[in-house]
C-alpha cells in the first residue's frame, strides 16, 4: 500500500449549488477548476469528485508531496471563490490505495480517514494540514516563515523555497466545532492560502485580497450567525497573510531599479 499525502474537501452548500443550476453550468465550472488546478504540477495529483467530496492523492513520502497537494488546494479554493464556492478540507499524511475498477475509482486507507476526521472538526471555512502531515516536514515553520523578510537580502532567502509561504501559513486559531455556540476551540497549526498560483508576490498579494473579498460577500448572503462566522474567521485570518505579502510585494517593488 503507498504511502502519501490524501487531501478531502467538502463543497460547503452543494445541494443549494445544484438546486439553483438547472442548467448544470456552475457544475461545469465546478469542474473546470478542479481538472485546471489538478493539471500541470511537478508531481502527479489524482482526484475523485463525488458529489460535495474531493479527495485528491499525492504518492511520496519526501516534503515535495506535500507542497505538490497544498498547491493544488491552494489553486482550487482560489478558483472556487471566484465561482462563489466554499470549500473546507484537511490534508493528511499516511498509507492509502487508490485503485481503477472500470469506470470507477476505489480510493481508502488511513491517510483518508485522518483527513475525514479533520476536515470534519474544523469551523470555518479553509483547508488545514492535519498533525499526520504537519509531523513529515520537521521545520515546515521555517519554510513557511514570511514575516520580516520584506528586505530585498532577506527575501533572497525566500525566493528559492516560493512555493511554501505562498500556499502554507501558520494559523495560530484554526477555529473547531464545539458543544455549545458559545464556547471556541482553536487548534494551533498551519493551513492552505487560497492563491492563484502565481508565485509573485505582487499576484501572491492581489490573488488573497481577491479571496477574502469573495468571503466577504459570501459572508454578508449567509443565512445564520453561526454561517458568517465560519467566513469571517478565515477573512480575519487571511488578512494577516495578505499583510505579510503586501508587505513583501512594496519592498519587492520599491527595490526594482529604475
């Protein structure tokens, strides 16, 4: 049985998705974004689509397996905002099979239920990088780690490892369901950036402030208290990710000659 990175994502709302596309148009779009943001990537990332699950897999046990799926998440949540869908997920290290049984695929295994579990906890709307992923990348915080590298010197450490900080960041809050509407339960760990994939930090900043404008607005058409929330948690999160980016892309370009 391989071992590798298993992302799961739930389509947040997709029975009201498909009760208003009679015409099956955002279905289409829907899947337009995952076959773009699944194609092109330096390691081969297959997904099963049923109905509001996706379950993307990665082969690998090497640190490139993960930034591999947590750029394609990345990339997919990215487009899906622009469609107005929200997804949240988990991404999850550890044994599975995925296997073609005629026009079918069978995917299982332990990685697949660890994300399950995760995905399920979470209260807001994102993608975090279970403990079973977090463990194979001892200094995922130093490869992550934007704050202060705003310096064209410093940054030149940064450039070579882009892809890290632009798709994984620290959260410090991720936020968990609870018992009561009352109580919070936060996990401290790192999570998926909705991005364009455009390693720039120019696109890397205007591609999240696109992300959270679209939260925002999804935000304001949530049918109850505890559905806004779910969306300004991330908002609150994603801005200080953008900060850090803007921070980055006006010393980037103030640093350009001419």
């Amino acid at each position: 049985m391989p071992s590798g990175n298993v992302a799961l994502l739930d389509v947040l709302g997709f029975s009201a998705l498909v009760a208003a596309d009679a015409a099956g148009e955002r279905i289409e779009r829907y899947l337009g974004c995952l076959q773009r943001t699944t194609g092109g990537t330096t390691q081969p990332i297959d997904y099963v689509v049923f109905s509001d699950s996706i379950v993307l897999t990665v082969e690998g046990e090497g640190t490139e397996s993960l930034v591999a799926i947590a750029g394609a998440c990345s990339r997919l949540m990215g487009e899906l905002l622009t469609e107005h869908i929200a997804i949240r997920g988990a991404i999850a290290y550890g044994h599975f099979v995925r296997s073609a049984i005629g026009q079918s695929v069978f995917v299982a295994g332990r990685a697949v239920i660890d994300a399950h579990q995760f995905e399920q906890q979470q209260d807001w709307i994102g993608i975090m990088i279970a403990p079973s992923a977090r463990e194979r990348v001892p200094d995922l915080e130093q490869r992550c780690q934007l704050q202060g590298r705003t310096a064209v010197e410093a940054f030149r450490e940064v450039e070579p490892r882009m892809q890290w900080p632009a798709f994984v960041q620290h959260c410090y809050d991720i936020p968990f369901h609870t018992e009561t509407p009352f109580d919070t339960q936060t996990f401290n760990g790192f999570a998926v950036v909705p991005t364009s994939g455009l390693l720039e930090p120019v696109a890397l900043r205007d591609s999240i402030k696109a992300s959270i404008d679209r939260l925002e607005w999804l935000r304001a058409i949530a049918p109850t208290p505890g559905a806004q929330r779910k969306y300004q948690r991330t908002s609150h999160w994603l801005r200080e990710v953008h900060s850090m980016w803007h921070d980055v892309a006006f010393f980037r370009e103030q640093a350009r000659p001419g």
